[in-house]
C-alpha cells in the first residue's frame, strides 16, 4: 500500500494573499508567486513520493473562507481515487458550525474536520470550539487541529497542549482527535496525553521526517507507533521532501507501515 497524507491543502488565490503565507512560505525556504497547486500537481507530487491518498482540508479563519467547503468538495471530485476531505467551520457561528459539519462530512468523501487554532487565536478548549466536538463525535469523525508551535508570525499558545487540549479530551472522552505539525517544544506533553488519552493522535505535516525531534522519533518506536500519521503540509512541504530521509528513522516495517498508511486507514476509516 501507498502512503497516505492526512495534512494537505490545494491552496487558493485568497488563502495566497494571506499575510501570514509569506513567513510561513519564508519558513520552508520558498519564494517566488504564491502556490495555487493544480490537481495534476498534487497528483505528480503524490505519485513521485507513493502517496496513495491526500487529505485536503478546507480553512476558515476571522475575515473569512480561504478554502471553502464547496472548493474541497470539487477538488476531491476532480480525482476522488486519490483525494478526501476534511471539512472546516466558521467557529462564530456555532449552530451554522453543526449545520455546515452535518452536511458536508459523510464519512466517506469528507473524513473529518479541521480546525486551526493560532488561525482565530483561541485555544481547541474554547466554549465556541465545543459545538464542533460534540458534532464530530455525533457522526464518529476526527477532529484534526495544529499543536506547537507556528510557522507564521503568530502566537504559538494556542497549541500548546496541556492544559487546552487535556481539557477538551476530559470533556469529550469519545472525541479522537489528530493534532498535526509534531508539538515542538512541547513533545513531553504530547507524550502525556497519548499515554492518557487513547483516542489522542498525532502527524508530522510541516516536518521533513529527517528534522523531528529526537524524543519524538523515539516515541514513534514506543507507545506512539500506532498513534503517528504521516502528513507532508502540501504545498508547503512536498512528500518527497518529507519523506527522503525516512531510512534514517531505522523503523522497523510495522512501525514504518503504521506511520505511512495504517493509522490513518485505521482512524480515517480509509
């Protein structure tokens, strides 16, 4: 089997003239005209590195729709072999949030949700977040999110995990919940809370895999084996830049095989 990317996007021109996309592209050693990938780029992109299926996400944040809902939808249906989506909300405007969730994620063509938290600066245990919560886990869905710290000029608390993600785990013990970009600096609590949530899972988008923390690779080879998801952050990150030092991780081929496509199968239901 191929792998899968659970953390990846086909940016659009609104989302490009973000502010904030320039330092996070000056992150990841890229210049030039904003990334407005195609799907035959995504799809080269994917095919180059064995990517099997790409989860792509749609974003919301205070001023508006980046990547709507309906343009997710029309992207997985331009190659529905390859692509899923996860759906987003305007998290404001909490029943339209539930209504918004309920229509668009099926389980099948929309696999989950996706929220960012440094993007509304308010932390996943915020009371506007738990309309969300309670809606994912009416329709057995993963809520994916961001931990650690953020690539753009913003503040990086909200992804801290412990106290605002313990919280949110306490209160919704059913929620499974994929929190993306690895944690740095906080790998320890996000160790915590895999030992003490088991619904609690993590991926490595943002991350070429030869750049995670030392204790975090440890952690994969431990209790995190069947926690840790492979995601890249296209078009940020490509999946060959992610993945061509994975030999250097000295996994075995279970664990290799849990992190590039069985957990996500398992969690996604792919």
């Amino acid at each position: 089997m191929g792998a899968i990317d659970v953390w990846s996007q086909m940016t659009t021109e609104r989302m490009a003239k973000a502010p904030w996309l320039e330092t996070l592209l000056r992150w990841t050693d890229q210049s030039g005209d904003p990334l407005i990938p195609s799907t035959e780029s995504t799809l080269q992109a994917m095919d180059a590195a064995g990517v099997d299926i790409s989860l792509l996400s749609a974003w919301h944040g205070p001023q508006g729709s980046l990547i709507s809902n309906e343009e997710v939808s029309d992207q997985v249906d331009s190659a529905p072999d390859r692509f899923r989506g996860l759906a987003t909300v305007e998290l404001t405007n909490p029943m339209q949030a539930v209504r918004d969730i309920r229509q668009w994620v099926d389980g099948k063509k929309f696999v989950g949700v996706r929220v960012v938290p440094w993007l509304w600066d308010l932390p996943p245990n915020d009371r506007r977040y738990y309309p969300v919560y309670a809606a994912c886990v009416d329709l057995d869905v993963p809520f994916c999110t961001q931990i650690g710290h953020t690539g753009p000029l913003l503040r990086s608390e909200t992804g801290r995990p412990i106290p605002y993600l313990e919280d949110v785990l306490l209160d919704f013990p059913e929620l499974v919940v994929v929190a993306g970009h690895v944690g740095f600096p906080w790998i320890d609590e996000l160790i915590s809370l895999t030992i003490k949530f088991p619904n609690f899972h993590v991926d490595t988008s943002a991350y070429a895999v030869h750049r995670l923390p030392t204790d975090f690779v440890n952690f994969m080879k431990g209790m995190g084996s069947r926690r840790v998801m492979f995601g890249t952050n296209w078009p940020m990150l490509s999946p060959t830049q992610c993945l061509k030092e994975l030999n250097q991780l000295d996994l075995t081929p279970e664990q290799q095989n849990a992190f590039l496509f069985g957990n996500a199968r398992r969690i996604f239901k792919l």
